[in-house]
C-alpha cells in the first residue's frame, strides 16, 4: 500500500492540510506525534489511517517504527513535515528510507536562526547580528550597546512563532531577555539583532532542480503586544515594479546562498529605505491560514504540490486564477477560561468571506498572545479589490467575540 509518513501535525491549518492531500491523492497516511492528547481525539483525525505515539529524540525508535511499517508491507513513499522543528529530521528519515534526495543540509541550516545569519554573513540582505552564549557576563552584554544602538531583538535560534522573539530598549532590558532565554534553553546560543523598522513581506517559494518559483508575495501587518504578533495577510496581486524586483533579487540570492536544488521555503524580509532584510527563512509553508490564502487567491494547493515534490512528481503551480484575498487573525486584550464564542455564522455570511476558523474549545484558558499559536479565530475574505478584501474581513472579525470568565 502507498504510503506517506508525516512526523507531527497541528490540528488545523497547513499541516493538516498535507494530510487531507495525502489522502485526496490516495494514499495510506501515517502520523507520528508526540502529542498524547491527539490520541485521546483520535475520531477528530478521520484522514489520519493510523496515528502512533513517538518520542521524536529517539531517532533508533524511530527507524524501528518506520521498519515495523515495512515488513507489514506498507511501501514508504515519502516521509515528511509541515512542523517546526521535524523537518530536518524528515528529511533525513525520507532519503533514507525513499530513495529520494532533497536538500537536506539547506533545511537543516534554515531551521537555526544561527546558522541561517552565519551563512549570511557577507550578504546585503542581512542584518547586523551578533551570536551570545547563553550565560555571558553584565560587562560582555553592556558592551553590546557600544558597538550597536537600541532597540534591539534578542532571539532563541530555535524559537517559532515569535514565542522567543524580544524587543529590548536598553541594557537592562537586554540583560533580563538574554537571562531568560539562558535559562529557557541553557546549552543554545542567543541571537541579538539590530531592530528593523519597515513593511514586511512574506514569500512563498518552490525550488525544483535549482529554478526558484515564487508562488505568493503576501504584506503583513504586526500588531505589538508583548511580542510581535502577525495578525493580517495581504496577498498581493499588484505589486510596485520596484518592490518586485528588489524582493526577487533579494529571494534569489538568499536561496542560492543555501545551495538549495529542490525544496519548499517561505522567507519574511523588511524593506528598510528600499532595501531589502532578511527577517527569517523557514524550509516549509508557513502555517495557519497559509495554504488556505494560496488556494482561494490562485486555485494551488500548495501542500499538496511540496508532497508531489517529496514523491517525485511533477508539480502544478500555475495559477489557475488571480483573486484579492485578505486574512484578519483575531486576538485577544485579557485572559480568562472561555465559556463559549459567538458570531461566527453572522461573520460566515457576510459579504466576500470564505472562511471563518476558530480555534479554542470552551473551558480553555485564553491570553493575550505573546507568540502566533495564540492568535484565536482568522477570516479569510475576498473582494473586487484588495481594499475591499481588506475590509471584508476586518468586518467579518468585528462579529467574532470570546466570552471568558475572569481568572483568579
């Protein structure tokens, strides 16, 4: 039986997507997790065939497992991952057991933000950074500030979702930022980077044989609350010659400068007086809404065109349409357990929405969000426009409200 093997998922968004696809494109689908509760919602999981429990740091387990599939007769077509941080190690198990050669060193490099800036070192693309061991002294850290200005961003090279990503003002800040991630992840260097302040993009690419393809080009808005939070989407069909042109020289460069020959990355860049910066490079489709904003804007699914990648085939990525789609995240001011959610068949019926997601069940505790994983609901909405796409689903988020009772 044909068979893709998926190392974790998130219950919704890109990833989970994958799997439908996988399932669309006939063949056996395998999850491994580390998640128990996933388990215990097993009936939510019906394009999941069979879902196993693995402890991901046990790579020999891991094989064992994969080997178990073999010997059942399951043929491994591919194995794979839309998830931070098993892509890497996808990989590896993928050409190990597929036959298939991907550019493994690429995505092991994209996955370290450390590695990701070293690489980069030389490029014009980059920003000022400087690498921190975990425990430096007062005296090293105050040093920092002479040889660059506040703010600054302090980050864990394998932080996600902006959940280690801190904006700091002075030395004081600086110090208790490094301290915390120092104790977060004591055997990780620390990332310090000049603070960008400009528009920001995100690219969606696919590399086949070292011809790089840029699928999207999507404007971000961040919403600052305790960290930088991404809470809209802008694709953009009609884009400034200029700008276009900067961002394809900038996203050729920087995939070349990881040799990568075939893959999937999406890359985050600011543009500061017209130049272009490297926010981060991630070896996969971002998450979320992503997949869903590629489908309705140019009828690609594009998950299902990377497992194509994985297996060989020859994916489709011409666009079969060009629509304005906007998506709005919904976040939240205060925390508390939620009691239940309403308005979201007012927000589904209003005009241009086509997709209203929430995501957290009643009795959960809700917080303000200090990473993306904590952005609560998203519209995804179209237009005659872009600015009408934009308002169509800023209104349609307006219906989406959380009814919490207060925390003691």
């Amino acid at each position: 039986m044909r068979t893709i093997i998926f190392l974790h998922t998130m219950k919704s968004g890109s990833s989970r997507e994958a799997i439908k696809a996988a399932e669309k494109l006939g063949y056996f689908t395998i999850l491994l997790t580390s998640n128990e509760k996933f388990l215990k919602q097993r009936t939510e999981f019906p394009d999941v065939h069979r879902m196993i429990l693995v402890d991901f740091s046990n790579v020999e387990g891991l094989r064992t497992t994969i080997k178990g599939f073999q010997s059942e007769g399951l043929i491994i077509n591919a194995i794979i991952s839309f998830v931070d941080p098993y892509m890497y190690l996808a990989t590896k198990l993928h050409e190990e057991y597929c036959n298939k050669v991907l550019s493994i060193d690429a995505i092991k490099a994209m996955e370290d933000k450390i590695l990701t800036r070293e690489i980069l070192k030389d490029s014009p693309f980059t920003p000022n950074f400087f690498k921190l061991n975990g425990m430096e002294s007062e005296e090293s850290l105050a040093s920092i500030s002479k040889h660059y200005s506040y703010p600054l961003m302090v980050k864990s090279p394998i932080s996600t979702g902006s959940k280690d990503v801190i904006k700091v003002e002075n030395d004081k800040e600086l110090f208790d930022s490094v301290n915390l991630l120092a104790r977060k992840y004591p055997n990780q260097s620390i990332l310090i980077e000049e603070y960008l302040d400009g528009p920001q993009y995100l690219i969606e690419t696919v590399v086949i044989n070292g011809n790089i393809h840029i699928i999207a080009i999507l404007e971000q808005e961040i919403t600052q609350y305790e960290r930088f939070i991404i809470t809209g989407y802008k694709l953009l069909n009609e884009i400034n010659k200029t700008l276009l042109l900067n961002i394809q020289q900038a996203v050729e460069s920087i995939i070349k400068s990881f040799k990568m020959e075939t893959g999937t990355c999406h890359l985050e860049i600011r543009i500061i007086q017209g130049q272009c910066k490297l926010i981060e490079i991630n070896p996969r489709i971002s998450g979320g809404a992503m997949n869903r904003i590629i489908e309705i804007g140019y009828g690609i699914n594009l998950v299902e065109e990377t497992l194509k990648i994985s297996l060989g085939i020859p994916p489709n990525l011409t666009k079969k349409w060009k629509k304005p789609v906007f998506t709005q995240y919904v976040t939240i001011s205060k925390r508390g357990i939620l009691e239940k959610v309403t308005g979201k068949e007012r927000a589904s019926n209003l005009p241009g929405v086509q997709e209203v997601y929430v995501k957290p069940r009643k009795g959960r505790l809700l917080t303000p969000p200090i990473s993306m994983g904590q952005r609560y609901a998203y519209i995804i909405a179209t237009g005659y426009s872009s600015i009408q796409a934009k308002k169509n689903a800023k209104t349609a988020a307006k219906e989406i409200k959380f009814h919490l009772k207060p925390v003691e």
